[in-house]
C-alpha cells in the first residue's frame, strides 16, 4: 500500500506478534480504519505444523516461512512494522515499550509506542519446569533456528559416530537421539528423525545403520494424551515397527551435556532412577508464559488469579482491560494452545475490529444527517429514510455474537507416511490412522492458510527429497 503518515482521526491499533493468531488478524483486518502498527521479533509467520520436517531437511526451512512485509503489502492502508520485542506494556499509560534485540542495531534500540488499541500474540515460550541443564543441553523445537540447529546436530552426531577409532560405546551414545514429552511434538519429530534415518542416513552411512536409536520420553502413562485411546495404540505400534522406543511414566529430572537422567514409576509404585547416554536431546513438553506476558498480568488486578496466560472474556477482551485483546496460546479462552485456536480467534478479533469501525463510520453518518435534517426541511422524508436504513445496519452490526471455537480436529504425522486424524465431521467422530490419513495430512496442510508461493515450495521440497534423497551437507 501507499506510504502515509498516521492520520490523527484514527485510532491506533497495535498488534504484538506475527504468529498464527496475530497473522489471521492482519489478514482480515480492513487496515483503512486504523493507524496499524505490528511489532514482532521475527520479521515472518511461521507455519509451524511442518517445523518437524525441517529438522531433517525434508523440508527447506525457508519455504514454511512468509515475510510479514509481503502479507502486509497486499493491505489497502498501509501498516507499519517494527522488528522488535514489546518488553513491557503500561495499561495505565497505554504504551509499549519495545526493544530491538537483533544483531544488528542504530543508535535507537528502544522506544515506546501508543496504542488506542492493543492485541497481544506473543505466543508462549519453552517450558522447562526449571529441571536443570534444559536450557544449556537440549535443543527446543518451536522457532526456524532450533529446527536449524537440529539438523546441524543430527549430522554432526552421525558424522562424529562414523569417525575412524570410535568405540562401539561412544557410537551408541552418539546415534542414541532421545526426545522428551510425547505430546504432538515430540511425536512427530521422533516420526521424521526415524524416516531419515531409514530413509537416508542408512543408505549413506552403513557401518552405523544398525545402531541408531530413537527414545521418546513422557511423563504420563502414554503419549498422544489429547487424542483417543484407539489412535495412542495404533502409534505405539506404529513406533514398535519403527523401533522408535517409547518410556512412558518416566520423569525427566536432570540432563548433562552427554546423559539425561530420569525417574520411572514402576506399577507396584517404587521409583526406580535411570539414566541414559545421549547425542541429541530434544526437549518438547509444552508452553510456559513470556516474561511480556507475565508482567503485563502483573499489572492487571483481575488477572490475579490466572497462571497460564492472560484470562480473556468471550469476547478476547484482557480481564480487568478495556482496550487490550489477547489471542493464540498467550491467551486464556478455555482453548487447547493449538495453531488451529489461534487462528480462528485472529479472525474473530478481524471481524470484530472491522465491525466497530463501521459502526463509528455510520454513527457518524447519522448525526450528520440528523443535522441536516433541520437545515433542509424540503428532503425530510428523504434524509429520514436514509437514517433508518443506516440505523437497520447498526443494530445487525451490533449485534455480535462472542467467540466459537469450532474444532475440524487434530492431526499429527506418526513417521513411515503414516498419521493419526481425530476428525469430528458429519455429526460423528472418525478415529483414523494410516497411509491415507498421510496424505490426507499432508493435503490439509498444503489447503490450509498458506500463500501459493510457500504451498509450491513446500511441494517441491517434498518431491526433491523423495527422487535425491534428504541434503545431508552439515551447513
Ligand atoms: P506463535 O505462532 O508462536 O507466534 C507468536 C509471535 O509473537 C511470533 O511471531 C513471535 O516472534 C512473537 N513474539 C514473541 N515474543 C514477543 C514479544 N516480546 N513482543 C512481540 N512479539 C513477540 N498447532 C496446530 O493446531 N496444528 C499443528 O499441526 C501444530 N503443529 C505444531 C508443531 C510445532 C513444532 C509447534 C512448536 C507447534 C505446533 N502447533 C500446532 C501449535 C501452534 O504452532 C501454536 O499453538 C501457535 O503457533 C500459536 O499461535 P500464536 O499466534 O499464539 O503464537
Ligand atoms: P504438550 O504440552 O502437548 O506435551 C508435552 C508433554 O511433555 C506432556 O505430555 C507432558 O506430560 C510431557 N512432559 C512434561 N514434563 C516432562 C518431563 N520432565 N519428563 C517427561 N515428560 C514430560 O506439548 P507440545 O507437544 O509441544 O504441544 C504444544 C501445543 O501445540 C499443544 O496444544 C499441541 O496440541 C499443539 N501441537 C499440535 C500439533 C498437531 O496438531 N499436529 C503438533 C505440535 C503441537
């Protein structure tokens, strides 16, 4: 769009984030309404349902990635952004104050912003529960660079392993790749660290083929909890087949740079304390509260009581705010922190956001015609009707209906082009896994809210890796 100033008749809305919730947001939002202004560390959106293909290099990571700066361009007002962290927000005086935190920085590398309107989509990070040597050992699995770094280790480790002289003992720990939580993510990165493995790295490397090993590891009885009971089985199968280990009621408690350290609840209830060799960890057990986010809660009264996010109302309206919104996993709907949830609420709030300003546009329009109404006696019918017309579409447009969140279900890639869909659909529900439901995921994916320029990207990588193989090359 057109470069403009800020026009000082408009409110100023500014959106934290350029995630799933942010991103729906600014996607259906009609920007000419207001003064827009985004804020984000990460200058893209990240598709994150194929971050885990990334981690092997099935997928190239800059094709699951879609600069802000392109989706913004095809607005009709123009939005700023701002590559930066809101490190704190004042409620009281409505500013944020944002820091630039990138490599490079000038001579300004904080400032604050106004908001006449605010909305939060910060997102959650890592949690680590504070067992020691996470956050110095393990590798998370939620940003382009962790999927990254990742890669760089598998490779680094399979190379080391194949190194002339290593003893047999150093080549197990060193293929032994170990992954902690079982939820959607630790699955499927065990999934696709597996299918290299059998896929490629076998056929390159293989003096070491028979000994690279996989464990997933989780602290409830069983993996996948969210999905139904038929699905778990049919993935703790399909990881017996592919040899992918599974310690279930075991609570991880320490890690070291070359060990990770766990406790097993046993069925006659002792404990029994292990600890196993590793060369890559990753660690997946779920989301914890930004420091943005805390703090702002801290702030709010009424937020006293929330722990895991900012409680919002029905209609994402922060407890204890009137001007600030909060959507995605930061937020407190009674929602799972899922893509899926973000998504459909960065739409509501687009819809919502549209809508007020539409009212203000035709309340205003009506008290100009109320006061015409006076000076020109001769079109009074006329002028009438046409308020009552604008009155009609302001009472529908005000009645808005709160937030829903319809589920189309949950999907997750299990490894050997198999996945697992719990899909609610013609009023019953469908438990699904298979080679169809592979496809079926990777179709989902590919139609899901993605440009045609990333769904040909994605295509083609997966073609490339099926005729050459995965690139190996350690960048
Ligand atoms: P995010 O998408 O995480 O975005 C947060 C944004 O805020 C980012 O742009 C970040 O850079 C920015 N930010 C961070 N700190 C600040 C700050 N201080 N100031 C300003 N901006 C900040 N869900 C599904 O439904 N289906 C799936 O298949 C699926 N697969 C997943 C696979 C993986 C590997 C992972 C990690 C998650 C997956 N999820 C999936 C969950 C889904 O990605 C999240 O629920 C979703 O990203 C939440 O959206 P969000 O907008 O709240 O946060
Ligand atoms: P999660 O919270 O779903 O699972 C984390 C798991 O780690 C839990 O099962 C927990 O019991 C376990 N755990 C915690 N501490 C542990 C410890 N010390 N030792 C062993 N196990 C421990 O986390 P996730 O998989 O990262 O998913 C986060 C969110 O993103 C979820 O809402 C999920 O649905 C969503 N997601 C969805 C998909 C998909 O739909 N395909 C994929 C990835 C993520």
């Amino acid at each position: 769009g057109p470069q403009v100033e800020p026009d000082p008749s408009k409110k100023t809305l500014v959106v934290l984030g350029t995630g799933w919730g942010s991103v729906s947001l600014l996607k259906k939002l009609d920007a000419e309404h207001y003064n827009v202004i985004v804020i984000s560390p990460r200058n893209y959106f990240l598709f994150t349902p194929l971050l885990p293909s990334c981690t092997t290099g099935l997928i190239e990571h800059r094709s699951i990635m879609e600069p802000i700066r392109t989706i913004l361009r095809h607005k009709k007002a123009s939005v700023k952004f701002y590559e930066a962290e809101a490190s704190s927000v004042d409620p009281e005086r409505k500013v944020v104050r944002v820091l630039d935190t990138s490599e490079i920085r000038g001579d300004v590398i904080e400032t604050e912003i106004p908001y006449d309107m605010l909305v939060v989509g910060v997102g959650a990070e890592n949690a680590t529960f504070g067992i020691p040597g996470v956050r110095e050992h393990t590798c998370f699995l939620k940003e382009i660079g962790d999927a990254q770094r990742i890669r760089k280790k598998i490779m680094d480790c399979v190379e080391t392993a194949a190194f002339k002289g290593q003893s047999q003992e150093e080549i197990d720990r060193l293929l032994h790749m170990v992954v902690v939580g079982g939820g959607p993510t630790g699955v499927e990165f065990a999934g696709e660290l597996q299918d290299f493995f059998e896929e490629d790295i076998k056929k390159l490397i293989p003096d070491i083929a028979d000994r690279f090993r996989v464990t997933l590891i989780e602290a409830l009885p069983n993996v996948l909890p969210s999905f139904s009971k038929q699905l778990i089985e049919y993935t703790e199968s399909t990881f017996k087949e592919e040899k992918i280990d599974i310690m279930t009621k075991t609570m991880v408690k320490k890690v070291t740079d070359k060990t990770v350290e766990a406790e097993i609840s046993k069925p006659d209830g002792t404990r029994e304390k292990i600890t196993l060799p590793y060369g890559l960890l990753v660690w997946a057990t779920g989301n914890a509260v930004r420091p943005v986010v805390k703090d702002l809660m801290e702030r709010i009264p009424a937020q006293k009581g929330s722990r895991r996010g900012l409680a919002v109302n029905e209609y994402l309206v922060v407890q204890g705010t009137r001007d600030i919104w909060a959507v995605g996993d930061c937020a407190v709907a009674g929602y799972a922190p899922t893509a899926q949830v973000a998504s459909q609420e960065g739409n509501f709030l687009a819809g919502l956001f549209n809508n007020m300003a539409r009212t203000e546009v035709l309340e205003q329009r009506v008290r100009e015609l109320s006061g015409s109404l006076n000076l020109q006696p001769g079109n009074a019918a006329e002028i009438s009707k046409e308020i009552e017309e604008h009155e009609r579409q302001l009472r529908r447009i005000k009645d808005i209906k709160p937030f829903h969140y319809s589920h189309q279900g949950s999907l997750a890639y299990i490894g050997s082009e198999k996945a697992v869909a719990d899909v609610s659909w013609f009023n019953g529900n469908l438990a699904s896994g298979g080679s169809l439901t592979f496809l079926f995921w990777r179709s989902a994916y590919l139609s899901m809210c993605f440009s045609t320029r990333n769904r040909l990207l994605v295509i083609n990588d997966w073609v490339k890796s099926k005729l050459f193989g995965r690139d190996v090359s350690r960048e």
